[in-house]
C-alpha cells in the first residue's frame, strides 16, 4: 500500500450579479502539472441564500472514505504493479468566508475572530500583535478545546472523522496576504505614506507620478509577470482606509509588488524618523516573510522556521508602530483587520505544511472555468442537467489532454 495525501478544495467564483457559485474540487497533494490535470471537480453548484447544500457532502465523504480503502465499487482506483495506492484526505482548502460561514469556525466578524486562539475584542485584542500580547499563551489550545468552537449543528465535513485535528480546515495564505489582505493594507499604508510627504513632492499629483515614474523604472529594471498597473490615487484608499486595491490589482501583482515598495520605501522612507524607520523594518519583514516560504519545499526547514517566526513578529511590531503613529494622527492607515492578526498564525502553519505549497491559486482557473459553463448553461436546453454537463466538460477536457 502506498498512501497519497489529498486535498479538497472550495470556493465561490461569480454566476451572476446576485449569485455565485460554488466550486467543490479535490487534488494528491504531490500532484505536479496544470490545473486542467491535477484538479478534479467533484461538484458545483449555486449558493442560494439560506440553503445550505448539507446533501451533497455525505456522498463526497463516502467517495473519500472509499479512496482511502483503495478500492471503489470492489476495483483498485489506482497502483503500481501489485502496489495499492491509498488516497488520503488530509486537508481542506477555503477562503476566509468559506471557512467560517460555511463550516463554521470561529467568525472573523464575531467576539472571538480567531480560530487559531481565544483573542477577542475585549481584553485578550486581536489587534495587539506584540510578541507578548495576552492570546499569545492560548494559541494551541486543547485539540477538545478547539472542537468545541466549531459551529453547531456542524457540517457534514466538519463532523466527519476527516476533522480531526486543528490543520484540517487549513488557512490560506492567498487570501490572508495576497487577495484584499494584509500585503494590500500594508503597501496601501506605506505608499499613503508617501503620497503625504512633501519631501516627495510639492502635491499628491506629483508625488503619485514619481510613485509611477519609479514603478516603471523597477519594471524595466525586474522585468517578469505579474507587474502593477499603473497606479492612480484611488487605488490606495478602500472604504477610508489605505489600501492597495482595485480591479487591476490582483492578488498576484500585489504579492509581487512588494520587492518594488521594499525598495521604494529605503529610497525616500530613509530619515531616522521613528516612523520612516518603522516603514523600513515592516516593508522588510514582508518580503523576508514572503522569500521564506517561497524558497522552501513543502516541509520547512527549522532554521527558515526560525527566519519566519522572526521576521512575523518583527512585522506585527512595526505594523502595530505604525498604527498608533497613524491613529495620533487621525488617519487610516495599517488597519488592524483579522488577517492581519491570521498572519501571526502562519508560522504555526508553516511547521506542519508550507502554505505557500497548498495556497489557492492554481484552483482559480477551475472556478473560471467551471462558471464559465454555468453562464453558458443558464438558459436553455441544458439548463436541467447543468450539473451533469459541467462534469462531462470537465471530463472531456482531462481526457483529451491526457489522450493527446
Ligand atoms: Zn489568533
């Protein structure tokens, strides 16, 4: 027998204007290929309000149960000779949203936005990210402890024998860093900043055009994919607050924007201010952060664990500096959001499975795909077996592929 690591996957992509719909996909863990050969639709469907969808689950767990067993319906599903390959669900991946609203763990909206602690909104804050803040000695909490936060009645999933430790329903570094997350509020907070340095320019017109003038100078200095559009002041503002945003800033060219506001910031954030110094450290600790995890395989060496754990704390201190800088000063910068305190979690999960290598981007063509059919079938002769249709799709795509 030969065990392989799984991994199931949901999430909404856009149906129309009022709903989405959800994806649900699974992938070996050691798969190494395009997303077309390496991720399987296992379901899909429309997130109608209220309606829970519990049904399709039991059968998705059945299949699961019947993978690990190796055989389904009395056949071996896969081997080597006379070797059996076991396929063994180990993880769940989900954005922030999924993982509360839809199994239930503790909501990043409720008194408790924390899965991983007890920290609260009171007096154990979220928002305190010193290395000695009060939630700190609660994170690892009993496993029974941890069980008992989860919603109830709970879902199919979560009440499953697959829900049996605290990594199952994995957090994702995407969507906390990368997508409206923390990276977007930090390099928001940090080219806010500029945009109010006189030392800079003479107006915030001039200072955006130097931001742009030396964002196209790095480009053509760093050329590779994933470059930020051309930013305009809209851009850094979202609901008051600073914040990289905007509907040509994804979550790709805002993680990879960071090395260009790294060294932006050491350019003309360089006095011996408290405030310019606390820029440096916080814009360094995010890309130490960032070149950690993705200079390592999937398992984390401990002396890059070390490297993370370091440049985490050194990043929630200078973020948290930089907040009250911000907040004496009446503006709304480096907000404190519950991402922000997830990310202080990372390097917990960093020591079980390097998140970066179980991170949701290669499952986004899926969803775009797979919604892609649902618009296409949402009227029409193939309207009443849309379910149907969007798996034989699949299906025909992966076999051609592999058959060409
Ligand atoms: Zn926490």
């Amino acid at each position: 027998m030969t065990s392989i690591p799984c991994t199931l996957h949901i999430d909404a992509g856009p149906y129309s204007k009022r709903l989405s719909c959800i994806c649900i996909s699974w992938s070996s863990l050691l798969s190494d290929g395009s997303e077309k050969v390496t991720k399987y639709l296992i379901s899909s469907y429309l997130k109608a309000d209220g309606s829970s969808h519990h049904a399709v689950w039991p059968p998705i767990i059945a299949d699961f149960d019947a993978m690990a067993s190796g055989y389904v319906g009395g056949r071996c599903i896969a081997g080597e000779g006379r070797k059996v390959w076991k396929l063994i669900l180990i993880i769940t991946k989900t954005d922030e949203q999924e993982r509360c609203d839809g199994f239930g763990l503790p909501h990043y909206n409720g008194p408790e936005p924390c899965a991983e602690c007890l920290a609260n909104r009171d007096d154990m804050p979220y928002t305190d990210l010193q290395p000695g803040a009060a939630w700190r000695p609660t994170t690892n909490m009993a496993l029974t402890k941890y069980m008992s936060r989860i919603r109830v009645p709970k879902h199919p999933l979560a009440a499953s024998h697959y829900c049996c430790d605290r990594w199952f329903f994995y957090r994702d570094l995407m969507h906390l860093m990368d997508c409206n997350g923390v990276t977007a509020s930090t390099l928001g907070g940090l080219l806010g900043m500029m945009m109010r340095d006189p030392a800079i320019g003479p107006n915030r017109a001039a200072r955006l055009a130097i931001i742009n003038t030396e964002r196209e100078a790095w480009y053509t200095d760093n050329p590779g994919d994933h470059r930020l559009p051309p930013i305009l002041s809209k851009n850094l503002v979202a609901e008051g607050w600073g914040e990289l945003h905007g509907p040509a800033i994804k979550a790709a060219n805002t993680r990879a924007a960071v090395p260009f506001v790294h060294a932006l910031c050491h350019k003309y954030q360089a006095t011996a201010s408290a405030e310019h110094r606390a820029a440096l450290r916080l814009i360094t600790a995010l890309r130490d952060f960032y070149d950690t995890l993705y200079g390592q395989p999937l398992f984390v060496s401990d002396a890059a664990l070390a490297t993370l754990r370091a440049c985490t704390d050194d990043f929630g201190l200078a973020y948290q500096e930089l907040r009250e800088w911000a907040r004496t000063r009446r503006l709304l910068f480096f907000n404190v959001r519950p991402k922000t305190h997830g990310m202080m979690h990372v390097p917990e999960y960093a020591a079980v499975l390097n998140p970066r290598w179980v991170q949701n981007y290669s499952e986004e063509s899926l969803i775009g795909s797979t919604c892609a059919i649902w618009k296409r079938s949402a009227r029409g002769r193939y309207h009443a077996g849309i379910q149907r249709t969007v798996l034989v799709k699949r299906a025909t795509g992966l076999f051609l592929r592999l058959e060409m």
